[in-house]
C-alpha cells in the first residue's frame, strides 16, 4: 500500500502530469478546452523535430547493440573463465558509469578532439588522421563506453547465479563449447541482457551532457527539450518531445517484455551452485587480454580526468606545462559541505529506491501481466526523460497547492528516486525471473507468510540484484546535475554544482580535481557498502 | 545478513529524518534569496552586505540565464526567490515575473545600462557583457583573422568557427542578434551556414584554447581569462564597434523577502557593490564612477556600434530564434 501511494503522490501525479502537458496548448493550463495535437505534429511537419528524431534513434540503436556485443563476451568471460583480477575488474566495470557531468564528454576531445593527445600521436606517428570526433561517432563511442556497464554486470550477475547444470549436462553428452554456448549459455543470458540493454538504450535516448559536448549540430531530441525549456520555458513542447522519447523506450521495452516471456528460463533452484571457472591457455590468455583492454579503455575519461586535475597549467599544448597539486589545494577548502551534501542526499534516495524499486519489481514479475507492463512503463518513463525535465515536473507540482516541499532537500530526495528507480526495477526484475516460482510457493504451502518469504526466502536470492541495481543508482546520483539545478536550495549544494560552477567560470583544472575526487569518493563508499554486505565488489555482482 | 539489514534499516532511518528535518528550515525572517551568475565575486559580496546589514542572511543560488528563468517561471505561485541577476534580454521578456523599481543613483547609469521597459525600470547594468572573437593563432594567424562582424561571411571562414546555439545560450544569442542587425536578413543564412554552433556555450573558449576550433565568439571577459592562462590566443575587436548588453539586480514579484530584496538590489547597484564585480570577475560594469577592469581597453576609449539596437535585440528576440531555427534546419538537413 505504501508502495503504491509513493507510485501515485510521487511518480504519477508529477511526471504524469507533466506528461499530459504535451497534449495542451503552449501556455494554457491543463483543462479539456485546451487540448491538442499540435505539440506533436511538429514532430512531424517541423524539419528539426525529424532529423532529431532519427538523430536519437540512430545514435540510441547503435550504441546499444555494440554496447551488447561488447559486453557480452566480457561478462561471459569474467563469470566462466579464470580470468586474472576478475574481482577488480568488476569493481572498476562501475566507474564507467560515475562520469562527472560534461567534464566526462569533454575527456573525450581532449583524446580525440582535432587537437586532442591520441589524434596528435596518431598524426605525428603514422600521419594518419583520425576521424572527427564530433556528430554520431563521437556521441557513439561515448554511450558505449559508458553505459556498456549495465550489460556486463547485469549478465554477469545472471551467469554467476546460474545453475551450471544444464551447461555441464551438454558438455558430458558430447556437445561442443561452440553447441553449449549458442544453445544453452546465450539464450539463458539474453534476458538479463535485454534488461540491460534497455537501460543502455534509455540513457542513449535520454542523455543531453554527451550530445552537448560532442554532437555540435547534430540535434538530438534531448537538446531539443532543453533548448524548449531553457530558451522559453515551453514545457508543453518539451513535455511532447520527451513522451515521443517514452514512445521509442516503450517500443523497445515492448520487444523486451515479448522475448522475456518467450525465454524465460529458471535457473536459480533450491539446488542451485556457482559455476567453476575453468580453463587456460590462449584462449584465456586473448580473452584477458580483450577484458582488460575493454575495462582500461572505457576508464580513460575518469583517467584525463584525474591527469587533467593534476596538471596546473595546460594551454593547449600536448602536455601540461606545469603539474602540481593546486587544484586540489583549492578545491578541497571548497568541498567538504557539498560533499557531505552529496553523499548524503545519494544514501537516502538510494535506500528508498531499494525498498519502492525492489517491492515494485516483485509485483510487476509475479503479478498479473497487465499489471507488470504498467507498472515497467511508469518506471521507465522518468528515467528516459531528461533530468532537467523531472525537476521541472516536481518544481511545478510542489511548489504550490497542499503539498510544498520546494525550498528543502526532501523534493531532492524524491525526484532522484522517481527518476533512478530503473535502475533497481530493471535489476531485480532480472534476478526475480531467473528465480524458481515455486521456491516461493513452497514456502507458502508450509505455512509462511508472504512476508516471512519475502524476507527469509525471496530476498536472499535476488539479493544481487537488489545490490547491483543499489550501487548503480547511488553512484551515478551522486553527480547528478539536471534535476539538482532546477531543485536544490542554498543550503544543499552539491558536489555537481560546485563542478559546474566551476566549468562555468572557465576553471577546467578545479572542475577536473573536483571530479577526480567524486569519482574516487563514490568507488570507496560503493567498496565499503560491499564489505558491509559481506561481500567483495565482485560478488555484489554475481 | 539480518546485521546489515538491521545496519542499514538504521541508517536509512537517520537519513530520511535528517533530510525531513533540513527541509523544514524554510525561509525565515531577516534573510534574502538571490539567483545569480557565479563567479569569485559572490563570497566577497555577501561578506560586504552583511556589514552593512548584519542581521540579514544571505542565500544563494547560482545557475546560467536560462535556468534561472526556468526555475522562477516554475516557482511563479509560491516564489522561492527575492532577487534575479541574469541577462537583461531574459529579464525584459519575463517581466510578469518581476516588480519594477527605481534606484535612488539612477543618474550613474548611462541609458543603454538602464534594463526598461516603456516607464518601468526592472534592473541596472551589473556586468556588461561584450562579444568578440577569440583567436588560436596556432591554428589561424592574425594576419587571416577576420576584423569584423562582416568578415565573418566570407567562404574562407567557413566551418572556423565556434558560438552557442542561439536558441539555448545567452552568449550566442547576442552574437546571433547583433549579427542579424548589421548583416541583414538577406546574409544571416550565410552566417548560419559558416557558423558551428554548440549546445553548450561554457566550454567554447576552452574549445579555441584547445585548438579544437581556430576561433570562437566569446564573450570579452572570458577571452582575455584564456589569455591570461597562457592559451595561444588574442583577442580581436570588431571594427564596427561592440555592442554592450547587461545583466542586472531584479526585484522577483511576490518574493517571500520584499524589503530585504530591495536593499539587496541597491546594494549591488551602488558603487561598492560593483566594485566588488570589478575586482573579483575583472568584469566591466554599467556605473560610470566605478573602477575599470584589469587589462582590457575602458569602456571611453572602446568604439560602441550604435548601429545595433539592444532593445530590438530583446523584442524581436522570438522572431529572431525562429528565423535561426529555419536556416539551422536547412543547413543541417543533409545530415
């Protein structure tokens, strides 16, 4: 019941009727009188509104199937194959994900910009010229390597849980690893794949700090939306955009729902054990290599990051001229109240997410169907919007009227949940389908309650899930920046604020160093929320 | 596990009623609300209004033009802000949203630094603002550099640089603006058409500093901090003349703070307040008896474009992004 208030006051109501406010008239209220269509045939008589819609769809589609593919055989191999400091990869596959707000898109021209180091070295060496980073490369290349994330841990968390019965059944019966892999081992990953590629392919759609950095005028449907509410506060037309971007995550949430239901494979037993990893040789050896080489590139952002921070005049030249620890000097007399702020305003939208995303999760896989899909769809619509959009839903709906929680941190709290909830939702979903039904069933025809095997049956197995979608929600809010500019009070600024500020002011050394240390502040507390759990990094995720 | 589920029901507990507890420290008396720009400018001047009016708390909030706007269109039922800095234009065209007033040294501000409309005064020249073009000479010489708003036409400095997009950005849009003014109707596709524009206006003189782009338009103040960081880059002056436009203090209707917003707003109008803006961001301010910025030329000795209307710049402001927005589409069309 309370779950369900919290959908109703905090999800539905807000971002619903934000939603609505696409089918209204600019600058009209919500009222039957001023409906209309004409927010959305822009989409499609307007020239602009149609290159960005193919823009997105390019750019979304492309980054999630090479984001699949790559993760994919990286997840395999860390899950099956003795692949050497698998435990510290795993842990480093998260920080892809902490990517400090437009100063993570502008590493990428630093190392590949026209003048950027790896172009420089490129041309000096072979006299090769590396393609412009600008446009849909550019943008591609950044998506994928940071969101590929959601795919690796999600599948590896799946192939760790699995059951390696069935595998170890085919192998003893003849088949080839070949056979094992394409019959067995791909279908019983796709699920969790699909999860999370859905997730990959949400924040393909929804991200606008990327296309700022790097899309120059290639215009996608998120620049759009800010140009809507920044250049004239239409929301109305933002409102119509962001419901065109919910329509594209819906159609590829709809193809999820369908394969998921057709390949949904129990895999998780009361006889259920981890699966040894095995093997050697060459074969190891290219895999290593290939997991390790995936993992470092996909850290080179956080890498110029923390280079940048370290470098106390760079004017354009190949290298700094002058490295020291001044920027951190600065900032770290500037920081220490945003980061409290921060970390704190994370925590707590994190455990609520945990507790409304995980009961959610439940009720939309073992629930009636109809029920599921529409729960998964208002989950899914916040997260596609962009940040920037939510936080004027929230402003706009508690600003006024019997419940007012702007001015304070609890509107924070809250729009960050609605807007992160994906993350444990797709997670635990996931982890709930690899679950047999009857391990619940069976506890209930023994006479516990729903609650008692909830909490001492359920719970423990999809426990990874719960986790990983835990870490991914806290440590990408911790920089958030879109809905902390439109909500934050004077007394709460964060640790994104501080950085943007800073950009704004042309100080790319102190935003670089307070980034740095975001970056290193959320993989430690993410480490010590694991040990607490009792389990390693690489646990969390299995 | 039942450990850490005990562990962690605890802590999430203190953290909801810490949040729950904080939220509750709404507006109090004897404080004041301001939304500005950021800068170094803004701990000094909190500090120095704070002697003057000791039981006074300041709050602030700093965030770029057009969120500014966002956030107080959104908060208009129940305004969270007593006092705006942001551009004249994004006040000037959002004026259900502030109260007018006038300010007793009236008479330091020259005219094009006074933001009015018809007989209503909303604000007075803060930071005035300044577009020029930023060169990298690694990538372009002086000698190719273009001198004028006009040179910016010609075929060989297409695609060489670098703006935000008018639509989103306060900077671009002054470049935009004042380009269609002097160019004319008739040419500003081709302006268009030799431009980049970027969503995101604060990282472009980084952009030129990095070679990334041989020149970008930019605001003064912001390319002469390039310069003074050690980027290959100097700074040019149209030969036409700039075109100064301003940001200024403006009293949000409704604040919860009235009085104190108006002593504020006096406060960083009056001749310590813009110093302080003087000092701290190098910035050029619209009072005529405050100090000149470091480095850059007086505003007496800077040729002025008298040619380009400012306050057209604000009114045909929409006219002008939809005619923007024809020429982008066309021109990005064939991507």
């Amino acid at each position: 019941m309370a779950g369900a208030a919290f959908f109703a006051l905090f999800l539905l109501y807000p971002i619903g009727k934000t939603a609505l406010l696409g089918f209204v008239k600019p600058g009209s209220e919500l009222a039957l009188a001023s409906l209309t269509l004409g927010n959305f045939t822009a989409m499609v008589s307007a020239p602009l509104y149609r290159a960005a819609l193919l823009h997105t769809l390019f750019v979304a589609i492309a980054s999630t199937v090479i984001a699949v593919a790559i993760a994919l055989p990286a997840a395999y191999l860390l899950a099956r194959r003795p692949v050497p400091g698998r435990n510290l990869l795993l842990t480093l596959a998260v920080v892809p994900l902490i990517s400090p707000p437009f100063i993570g898109a502008f590493s990428w021209v630093i190392l590949l910009g026209n003048q950027g180091i790896i172009t420089r070295l490129v041309a000096m060496t072979t006299g090769l010229h590396l393609p412009a980073l600008y446009g849909p490369f550019g943008m591609i290349l950044a998506l994928v390597l940071s969101f590929f994330p959601y795919v690796l841990l999600f599948v590896h968390a799946a192939l760790s849980a699995a059951d390696p019965a069935l595998e170890e059944s085919a192998h003893i019966m003849g088949a080839s690893r070949a056979r094992i892999l394409r019959t067995i081992t791909f279908p019983l990953v796709m699920p969790p794949a699909a999860a999370g590629a859905l997730l990959v392919f949400a924040q393909s759609v929804g991200n606008f700090g990327v296309p700022s950095i790097l899309g120059r005028e290639y215009t996608m449907m998120t620049t759009l939306i800010v140009y809507q509410i920044e250049g004239s506060f239409n929301i109305n037309g933002a409102a119509a955009i962001a419901l065109v971007n919910v329509l594209m995550t819906s159609a590829a949430l709809l193809l999820l729902s369908r394969y998921a239901r057709r390949n949904r494979f129990t895999t998780i037993t009361s006889m259920s054990r981890a699966a040894k990893r095995q093997g050697g040789g060459l074969a190891i050896t290219l895999g290593a290599i290939y997991v390790w080489g995936l993992i470092l590139v996909a850290l080179l952002p956080q890498a110029v990051v923390v280079f940048d921070s370290l470098a106390e005049r760079w004017p354009g030249t190949l290298w700094p001229t002058q490295y020291g620890f001044a920027n951190y000097r600065y900032v770290l007399s500037e920081l220490i109240e945003p980061i409290i702020h921060s970390v704190t305003l994370s925590a707590a939208a994190t455990m609520l997410s945990v507790v409304i995303g995980a009961l959610a999760a439940y009720a939309a896989t073992r629930g009636n169907t109809r029920l599921g899909r529409g729960i998964d769809l208002m989950v899914m619509l916040p997260f596609v919007m962009p940040g920037l959009l939510t936080g004027v839903a929230f402003l706009v709906t508690f600003n006024s009227g019997p419940l007012v929680l702007s001015g304070g941190a609890l509107i924070m709290v809250l729009a960050y949940v609605v807007h992160r909830l994906a993350y444990i939702f797709r997670s635990v979903c996931a982890a709930i389908g690899q679950v047999d039904s009857r391990i619940d069933e069976a506890s209930i025809v023994c006479g516990a309650r729903w609650l008692y095997t909830m909490r001492r049956v359920t719970l423990p197995l999809i426990a990874p899930g719960i986790v990983a979608g835990g870490v991914l929600v806290f440590s990408t809010l911790v920089m958030d920046l879109s809905i902390t500019l439109l909500l934050y009070p004077p007394e709460w600024k964060t640790l994104a604020i501080v950085m943007f500020e800073q950009l704004s002011n042309n100080k790319i050394g102190y935003a670089s160093a307070s980034g740095a240390l975001a970056i290193l502040i959320t993989t430690v507390l993410v480490f010590l929320a694991s040990r607490l759990a009792g389990r390693s990094m690489a646990e969390m995720f299995r | 596990m039942p450990r850490l589920a005990a562990i962690l029901k605890l802590a999430g507990l203190c953290l909801l009623m810490t949040v729950a507890a904080l939220n509750m420290a709404r507006a109090q008396s004897g404080e004041v609300v301001f939304y500005g720009f950021t800068g170094d400018h803004i701990a000094p001047t909190i500090r120095a209004f704070n002697k003057r009016y000791p039981n006074i708390k300041v709050r602030a909030i700093t965030l770029q033009g057009p969120a500014m706007i966002a956030r107080l269109r959104a908060e208009k039922d129940n305004p969270r802000c007593d006092v705006v800095d942001t551009a004249a234009d994004l006040l000037l065209t959002n004026t259900d949203l502030l109260t007018p007033y006038k300010f007793k040294e009236a008479g330091h501000f020259p005219s094009w630094a006074v933001i009015r409309k018809g007989d209503d005064v909303y604000g007075y020249g803060f930071s005035v603002a300044v577009q020029i073009f930023l060169i990298n000479t690694t990538q372009m010489s002086l000698a190719d550099a273009p001198r004028s708003w006009k040179d910016l036409l010609k075929l060989q400095y297409k695609g060489k640089f670098l703006l935000g997009n008018p639509g989103s950005t306060t900077a671009g849009y002054d470049s935009f603006a004042q380009m269609l003014q002097i160019a004319g109707p008739s040419e500003i596709e081709t302006f268009i058409n030799n431009a980049v524009f970027s969503p995101e206006t604060n990282l472009v003189p980084q952009e030129v500093g990095r070679g990334e782009v041989p020149m970008g338009l930019v605001e003064e103040t912001k390319a002469f901090d390039m310069k003074q960081q050690g980027y290959p880059v100097e700074l040019i002056y149209p030969s036409e003349g700039l075109v100064p436009t301003v940001d200024g203090w403006a009293l949000v209707r409704n604040g919860p703070n009235p009085e104190n917003a108006r002593l504020f707003a006096e406060f960083m109008n009056s001749l310590e307040g813009q110093n302080i803006n003087v000092a701290h961001r190098n910035r050029r301010v619209g009072r005529d008896d405050a100090n000149s910025p470091t480095g850059l030329p007086p505003m007496s000795q800077v040729k002025i474009n008298d040619a380009v209307d400012v306050s057209r710049m604000t009114t045909e402001r929409p006219a002008n992004i939809a005619l923007f927005n024809k020429f982008f589409v066309k021109k990005t069309q064939g991507q």
